[in-house]
C-alpha cells in the first residue's frame, strides 16, 4: 500500500497539474501501473548526475513512435539546452528520466545504472522539476516553500527564498512567511509561483534538474529575476531545460535539437548557426534572426 502513496507523492510534487493532473493519476492507478519497482530494485543516493540514453526507442501507447534509436550522453552538472519544433518530442525525452514511462527499448541510465533499477521514490528524489504550471495548494508560504524539504527549518526557508530572488516580495507582505497563498489567500503572480517552485528546489537539492521553461511572456524584471534564480539553482547539477528563450540556449553548454525521432543537431549556439540546418532555421523562425 505504501507504494502508491509514496507515487502519488511524488507526482504530486512533480506533476504539478493541480486537481487535473491528480484525478488523471488516480485513474492510472485503477489501471496496471505501467511503471513499478523491480523486485530487486535497489535505494539510490548522492547520484553525480552523469545521464545516458542508450539506443532509446519510445512511442505513446497505440502511436507512432516519438523516439527512434536516440543516443545521448549529458555529462554530470553540464547544462543542456533542448529545443525543436512542437511535438518533437523534447519533453518526452525528459520524462522518460524520472520513469512517468519507460523506453520501448533501450536504456536510460544515470551514472551507469540503468533507471528502471532503481526504487522509484529514490530515483524521483533526485531529479528535481521546474514545470510551467506551478502546484501551489492551501496554505501558508512557509508551508508551500517548505513542501521541498518536509521539516526544513526557517533559517533554510529564508535561504532558499533568498536564492529565488523571492525574499523581498515575502518581508513586503503583513505576514511575513506566514501569508497565506492559493484560493482564500493571497494570489501570487506567474513569475512569483515559478519563483516559489525555484525556492522548494533549493530545499530539495537534487543533482539533477529538469527545467520546461515558462513560454508566456513575463515583465522584463520579473523575467531576470526568475533568470538569475535558475541560473543559481543549475549551478553543480546536471540540468535539462526545455528552453524557450534566446538567453538560456545562448548560456547553456550545450544545445541539443529534437527533431525527425531523435537528435537533430548539438553544439554550442555559434557552431549550430554556422551550420545552417535545423537550429539555425529554427532560430531564424522563433526569435527572427
Ligand atoms: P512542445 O514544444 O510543443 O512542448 P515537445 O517537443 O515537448 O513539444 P512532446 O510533448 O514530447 O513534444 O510530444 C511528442 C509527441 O508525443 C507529440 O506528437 C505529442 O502529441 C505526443 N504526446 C505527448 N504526450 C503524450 C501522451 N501523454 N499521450 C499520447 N501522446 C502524447
């Protein structure tokens, strides 16, 4: 029984679609789990964050496939900037690391252990997700930050506050860490709950970062603000980012372009443009250059 409580847990924390996202999964758990522990599957800690996809093929039950033998290694805390055309299959790719499916064939593996040999808990402890829609539920700010580390002390909220660009807006409330937020309290803004999404990760500390970039527009303040906090967050983890901004594929270390069932192109901005193929004629069409 414990099994999909913890899972509901942790998709609680890293499927953050609110009541949608929750209704959605206890209707997969009345159907087989297609994703469980292996009998022998062993506890992991302290990863370093080196990640494999070794020959994975993958397809949506019933569907063409989206990946076809894509082979791709990210070094431990090398920042990677995925991008592609919609549908490519970008955020595909990711959720294929913390296990919401797993590969057709192939393998994924992260510092050579292959993911499915892992207990689930332990595994999804280590990857920490950023997604667009932020999961906030009832409660004090205190209690939403500290969602990332159950038990955290205030000093470690205040900390993590502070590296999420979110202490100023906090000390302007009445309440202080005490504020309420979510439906009867305070409403926050876009940038504001990313902010506070930003803060549980740095509670959460895991080696290995998942970032789907926010595609609405926000104010330019707001926007460097949320910039300088992952920037921070990213830094000593092995960090995939679903990008959608110029900055963040300029700055990562490498730019890795899903496209055609795999991996179009990768390399650093300049040596992409230079080439003239997918990247450079994406580029040209997202940011008009
Ligand atoms: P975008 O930039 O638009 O977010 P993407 O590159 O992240 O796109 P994916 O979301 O990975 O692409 O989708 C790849 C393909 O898989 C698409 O054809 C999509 O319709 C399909 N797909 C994605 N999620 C599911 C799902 N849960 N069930 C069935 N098909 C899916």
């Amino acid at each position: 029984f414990l099994g999909p409580i913890r899972q509901i847990n942790s998709v609680i924390e890293t499927y953050p679609k609110g009541i949608a996202g929750f209704k959605r999964y206890l209707e997969l758990l009345e159907t087989e789990p297609d994703v469980d522990d292996a009998p022998n599957a062993r506890r992991v800690n302290h990863l370093n964050g080196e990640i494999r996809f070794n020959d994975v093929t993958f397809g949506y039950e019933g569907k063409d496939k989206v990946l076809q033998g894509v082979n791709l290694t990210i070094r431990a805390g090398e920042t990677a900037a995925l991008v592609g055309p919609s549908g490519a299959g970008k955020s595909t790719l990711c959720s294929l690391l913390p296990r919401f499916y797993d590969v057709d064939g192939g393998s994924v593996t992260i510092d050579g252990m292959d993911v499915r040999s892992m207990t689930l808990e332990s595994l999804r402890s280590q990857i920490g997700i950023v997604q667009q829609d932020v999961f906030l539920f009832d409660g004090t700010i205190r209690e939403n930050i500290a969602y990332g580390k159950l038990g955290a002390s205030d000093e470690e909220i205040w900390e993590a506050a502070r590296r999420a660009q979110l202490e100023e807006m906090i000390k302007s409330l009445p309440d202080g860490l005490d504020t309420f937020v979510g439906e009867r309290g305070v409403k926050l803004s876009g940038g504001q709950k990313q902010r506070l999404s930003i803060s549980r990760m740095f509670l959460k500390n895991p080696p290995i970062l998942i970032l789907d970039e926010a595609t609405s527009a926000l104010d330019t303040e707001t926007e460097a603000a949320i910039q300088l906090a992952l920037s921070e967050l990213s830094q000593g983890r092995t960090t995939l980012v679903i990008a959608h901004r110029l900055a963040t594929v300029k700055n990562a270390d490498r730019i890795i372009v899903v496209a055609d069932q795999g991996v179009a192109e990768q390399g650093k901005h300049e040596e992409l443009i230079a080439k003239e193929g997918v990247y450079s004629r994406l580029h040209r069409a997202q940011f008009g250059m």
